[in-house]
C-alpha cells in the first residue's frame, strides 16, 4: 500500500470484506486516516489489488465523527465494488478538501468501467448516495466500458 500526501485538490474501500471492520470503526478516539489506512491495507492485502491511500494536506486533522462513519462505508463499498466488478489492478482512495470548503473523498479503479445506462443500480450504490445525502453532500460515479470507475463524494465539514 502506498500512502502519500499531496497538495490542495482542485475539485472535484466475501474477499473485499473487512472483517475487522466492526473493531474499526468503533475504535474510540482513533484517526480518520489511521483507519483508512487500515481499510486499504486490509483490501489490498485480502484481494491483491495494489490499492493507494492519498490524502491531501487539505484533510483536516480532525473530521467530524458522523462524516467519518459514512466516508469509511462509502469507501469500503466501492473498494468492495472494484474487487467485484472491476477487474482492476490498481485502485486509489483519495482525501482532500475542495475550495468551497467541503471534504472530498474519490475512489478510483482502473478496472473494466461499466455502461450505466444498462446497469441496474444494486442495493451498494443506494446505499452510498444515501449516505451522502445524509451528510448534506452528494455523490456522484464516472464511468465508462474500458476506462475504470471513479466513486466522487463532497460533504460539507
Ligand atoms: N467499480 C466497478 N466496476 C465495474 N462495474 C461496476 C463497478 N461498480 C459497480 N459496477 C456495476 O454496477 C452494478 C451495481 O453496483 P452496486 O449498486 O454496488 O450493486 P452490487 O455490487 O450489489 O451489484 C454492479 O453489479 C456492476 O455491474
Ligand atoms: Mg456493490
């Protein structure tokens, strides 16, 4: 796994299951990107697909709880779906904060894509946009046959 800081963004996580995720997300007072850290590290040990946490020197210290909790599903479900679906190679999850003030988070594989317009959408992709509304955010999925899939969510802090 790789881990690396970068600078402001512009704008813009079976065999994928965690099964210390209980243990995780409940750690009291533990770090948000410890945690990803985890998620990733665990994905990409369990699945084999080199996977890289990138978070921006715009992530804030601390993230409020409540959007953490959902971030954290978000990730472990497109991760999940990019071990599913995509036949990637390489994934990539990604933190940072945009100009408006909003946190982003974008997870990237660079898989088979899909053709939205003749996919059902699963109980997975609810899930996560539900959670992002719930979060006051949204989220939104680029994708397209033979370019790999990107999962983009924006929260307010
Ligand atoms: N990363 C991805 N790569 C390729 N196809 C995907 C990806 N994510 C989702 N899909 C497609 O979208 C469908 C719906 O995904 P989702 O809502 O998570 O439901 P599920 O994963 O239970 O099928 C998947 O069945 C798959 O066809
Ligand atoms: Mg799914």
């Amino acid at each position: 796994m790789a881990i690396a800081a970068q600078g402001t963004e512009q704008d813009t996580v079976d065999a994928a299951v965690d099964p210390d995720d209980a243990r995780a997300i409940t750690s009291d007072g533990a770090d948000f990107c410890d945690l990803m850290s985890d998620l990733v590290g665990g994905f990409e040990r369990r699945t084999g697909i080199r996977t890289a946490l990138v978070v921006s020197r715009s992530w804030p210290a601390a993230a409020p709880p409540g959007i953490t909790v959902n971030l954290y599903r978000i990730a472990r479900e497109a991760l999940q779906n990019a071990a599913r679906h995509s036949r990637a190679k390489h994934v990539s999850v990604k933190l940072g904060s945009l100009a408006s003030g909003k946190l982003s988070m974008t997870v990237t594989d660079y898989g088979c894509g899909f053709d939205r317009s003749a996919t059902t959408v699963g109980m997975g992709t609810i899930e996560m946009t539900e959670r992002a509304v719930l979060m006051g955010g949204d989220l939104w999925i680029d994708t397209f046959p033979g370019f790999g899939t990107s999962v983009h969510v924006r929260v307010p802090r």
